[in-house]
C-alpha cells in the first residue's frame, strides 16, 4: 500500500509517544473524533507496540503508523502489531533493503537534497523531512520542489499551530507531522 492510498484525505499526523495501551487507546478515540483519523506512535517506550495493537484491534479505521523505527527488526514488530505505516527519522541501506522487501508503506527522514535524491532514486517518493523547522523549513521546501518534482513531503520538527498552515500549502506537502496536537499530559 502506498502513502497516497493510505493517506488519502489526511494532511495532519499527530506523533505520540505512548507506553499505556489503555490511555494510548483514549488519545486515538480522541484524536478520531475530533476528525484527524490518524496516529504515528514512536517506539521509543517499553510498550510501544502494545500501545499500536491496542489502537488498530480498539479502533480498526484509525490509520496507525510506528514511527522513530531504526533497525529492520523494528520494521518487523511494528508491521506485526498492525502498523499501516513505518517512519524513521533517517535512512541507512538496511532499512531501505527492509523496506523494498516489506509490505507496508516506509516514510524515511531526509534533512538534504542529497538525501531525498538517494532514497527517490531507491524507489521512495513520499519522505519525511525532520527536522523541519531546523533544516530550513518551508524554505528549503520551496527550492527543491521544482528539482525534486516528484517527491512529497511530510515535514516533522518544529511544526505546530503557528506554522503549520504555511507547510500545508506547499504543494510538494502531502501531510505534516507533530506532537503539538496532544498534551503532554495525556
């Protein structure tokens, strides 16, 4: 399944970083009601993966996505707790080889040209740029939009209410990630 398909309609991505499956669960309910139908969950907690079995069997029209995913068996776990969609924060060759032979859609992280030049021309043409705001931000989106015509975008890093609107309106930004959207309390 590719980011266009999975995506449709969907232009903001809450990420969470989450270790109760039960509050975990509160946060997509939340989240879905309020009209934003989909979650990336970081695996940067001991119950990380719990926590995304438990939205996907809770909330099967969520569409859940492991992020911060750094090594190919992270691949592996997050697509077997039912993850629709894997993001890392860069790449490296192992992913890119566990990517081409996986079945879920992968966002990997570029912050340069040369980055984003690489992964398109592995076969990756939706790619998370992060950290947004500290590689250029809506700047840097604009200069390479028309040499990298082909490749979209989901900026990460630094995004929140103030600046999201103007990254949403660059055509070469298919959806914008960020923790703004959730409390840090929840």
């Amino acid at each position: 399944m590719n980011f266009s398909t999975i995506f449709a309609g969907v232009t903001i991505i809450p990420v969470a970083t989450l270790d109760d499956p039960q509050q975990a669960v509160r946060v997509a309910q939340t989240l879905a009601t309020a009209g934003i139908r989909a979650i990336e969950v970081t695996l940067r907690t001991p119950r990380a993966l719990d926590c995304i079995r438990a939205i996907v069997d809770a909330l099967p029209d969520v569409i859940v996505g492991a992020g911060t995913v750094l090594t190919p068996q992270q691949m592996d776990a997050a697509r077997n707790a039912g993850s629709k969609f894997l993001v890392s924060p860069g790449a490296s060759q192992r992913l890119i080889d566990a990517a081409r032979s996986g079945q879920h859609a992968w966002l990997p992280g570029i912050a340069t040209p040369s980055e984003a030049m690489l992964l398109s021309e592995a076969g990756f043409d939706h790619l998370k740029f992060f950290p947004a705001e500290p590689a250029g931000g809506t700047s840097f989106l604009k200069a390479v939009a028309p040499v990298l015509p082909d490749v979209k975008f989901c900026p990460t890093g630094g995004i929140d209410q103030s600046n999201v609107a103007s990254y949403l309106a660059l055509p070469n930004v298919f959806a914008v990630g960020g923790s703004w959207i959730i409390p840090r309390n929840v």
